[in-house]
C-alpha cells in the first residue's frame, strides 16, 4: 500500500513539474535578464578610477574575471593608496605584506596571504588559481611562487610609509582604529555582457599589524565570495570581525533565500554587530562594509558606521555612493 503522504508528495511534485514547464507560446520569467547588463561595484573612492579601469574590459565583451583583475591591479599600483599594494602600511616590523583573492561565477579560486615584495598580489592569486594544484599559498611559499612564475621581486615600503611606520614606533601603541584613513581594502565584483560574475578583494591589510597577521581579505568566504547562481559579494574593513561571520559567504546565502543585496549585506553587518555586544566588546573604532550584486545585477551596500562608501559603474556612468549604517 502507498502511503498517503507519499501520493501526496507526489501530487505536489507533479503539479510542480506542470508549473515549470513551459505553455505554448508562453516563456518562464527567466532568472538572468536575457541580454544581462553590465556592472562593476567597488569599495571606497578610489573605486571609481578601478571601475572606470575595469570597464574597459567588460565594454569589449571581455570578462569579468578579466575586468576585476585590471581593475584592483591599478589601486595596488598607486603609491598614494596606503592601505593596498605599493605604498601600503608596513606591519610593525616594517615589512609591506600583502593579502588578496580572486574568484570567477564556477567557484574557480585563488588567494595569497602575507607575501611580499611583489606589486600586483591580484596577479599572483589568480596565478596561483590557474597554475598551481592549490587554492591558497602564504608568506615565503607564495613569494617562491611568484617568482617562479614571471612576477618581479620590487621594495613596496615608499618613503611616506617608512616614515609613518617610524613615527608610530616612537609610541609602539596598536589601536587599530578602522576606517578610511588607516584601512581601506579594495573590493571589486562586476557582472560581464555574458551574465557571468567574478570578483577580486586585495590589501596591505592593517597598519602596524602583528607580523604574520592575515586578514579577511584573501579568505574565500569571508572578504569575498562569488557563486554563479546567485551572486557577488566582497567585503571592507576590520578583517578579523568579517572572518567571524564568514561574511561573503553569509551575504551570498541571503540572497539565495530571496534577500536583496542591501538586505543581505545588511543582515550580515547586523550579525557581526550581534557578536560584538555578545562579547561586550565596543564597536566604536571599527567599521565594516560589504557590497553585493545579484545575478540580476540589482546591487546594494551596507555598513556597521557612516562614512563607508563605494563605487558603480554600468552603461549609464560612474557613480559613488553613500552606504546606509546600523550605528552611528
Ligand atoms: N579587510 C582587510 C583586513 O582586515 O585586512
């Protein structure tokens, strides 16, 4: 005998399989646009050279995995960005160390942790994801790497960080007090004309750090996720509260149960502030923000402070925008 809730069951999803069939002449809604509109978001101000960097891959049809490259790859070189690449703070040993990942729409993935010397970390992640067996390589392995495969040893203290670094030791003190002046990661995720998503996130992490201290950033998951079927997501700030929610990855899964980007973003923001009052801790001196795109190409942004702001670009032009808050 059968049982009933198995004919029920049944019923159900035969009716279901009726419903996703299409009707003569009739189309399903699809879930991608048919022609996708391009887009590219970034974190901060200086997302907007990088996205108008990036475009120029994405306006030729070339993909997004392309486009966030060339894109973030500009933040790294400017000597004037302090947070990222060349340029950036050095831990409090003096030594410029670097953290950055790189993912496409198939979960392909690539991240380096604490290397040094090399200008372009980006390059060296998505090396690592196209050339090596591995997913990850750190510190003196992923400078071996680098140098294996073509990448130029270079010096990426600069004058102005050296000095800075030296000021700093006159004290020695570590507040790391996060925000745009002391911490800036660069983010990037874009959707290309053939409806697929990509991502990169790269940073010299935070200044004065402890050596050997590695942040959200090259982590998979937390400073940035991508999945194909749903969407893009990367992240900002004070690295070790977005490893604790595993940030990205979290945004990604809201979306999938049906939240907006912003909704989504802002979901994770207000579990990373859960956690702060769980352990009593302050969320004065930190801030945090994360960017998203569906595969729709709606995007949205959300922050735990003011003052967090990020870049979008598309067909109709280049635009920064203010993130909404949780605290003032
Ligand atoms: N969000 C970058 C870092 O904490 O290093």
């Amino acid at each position: 005998m059968v049982a009933r809730r198995t004919v029920i069951k049944t019923g159900a999803s035969a009716i279901l399989a009726w419903l996703a069939k299409p009707l003569d002449g009739w189309a399903l809604e699809p879930k991608v646009p048919a022609v996708p509109k391009p887009i590219i978001l970034s974190t901060w101000k200086f997302g907007l050279q990088a996205n108008e960097e990036a475009w120029k891959v994405i306006e030729k049809n070339g993909n997004s995995l392309d486009a966030v490259e060339q894109g973030v790859m500009l933040v790294e070189a400017d000597p004037n960005e302090r947070s990222v690449g060349y340029g950036g703070r050095p831990d409090r040993d003096g030594n410029v160390t670097l953290d950055a990942c790189i993912m496409d729409h198939n979960a392909n993935i690539g991240s380096v942790a604490c290397l040094q010397h090399i200008v372009h970390p980006i390059s060296v992640a998505r090396a690592i994801m196209e050339k090596s067996p591995h997913v990850m390589l750190v510190g003196d392995g992923a400078l071996k790497f680098a140098l294996e495969n073509g990448f130029k040893k270079e010096n990426l203290l600069t004058e102005a960080s050296e000095k800075e670094w030296r000021e700093w030791l006159k004290t020695s003190e570590y507040k790391p007090i996060v925000n745009i002046e002391n911490h800036d990661t660069i983010g990037m995720i874009a959707l290309d004309t053939k409806g697929n998503l990509a991502g990169a996130c790269t940073t010299s992490g935070m200044a004065f750090k402890l050596a050997g201290r590695v942040g959200d950033s090259p982590i998979i998951g937390a400073g940035l996720y991508v999945d194909g079927e749903v969407g893009a997501v990367t992240a900002t700030g004070h690295g070790e509260e977005v490893i604790r929610v595993v940030g990205a990855h979290l945004v990604i899964e809201m979306m999938r149960q049906g939240k907006t980007p912003k909704k989504a973003c802002k979901a994770a923001v207000e579990l990373i502030k859960r956690k702060f009052d769980l352990r009593q801790k302050q969320t004065k001196d930190t801030q945090i923000g994360f960017i998203a795109i569906n595969n729709l190409g709606e995007y949205g942004a959300f922050a735990l402070r003011k003052g967090f702001y990020y870049a979008v670009k598309d067909a109709t032009g280049n635009k920064l925008y203010k993130a909404d808050y949780l605290v003032k």
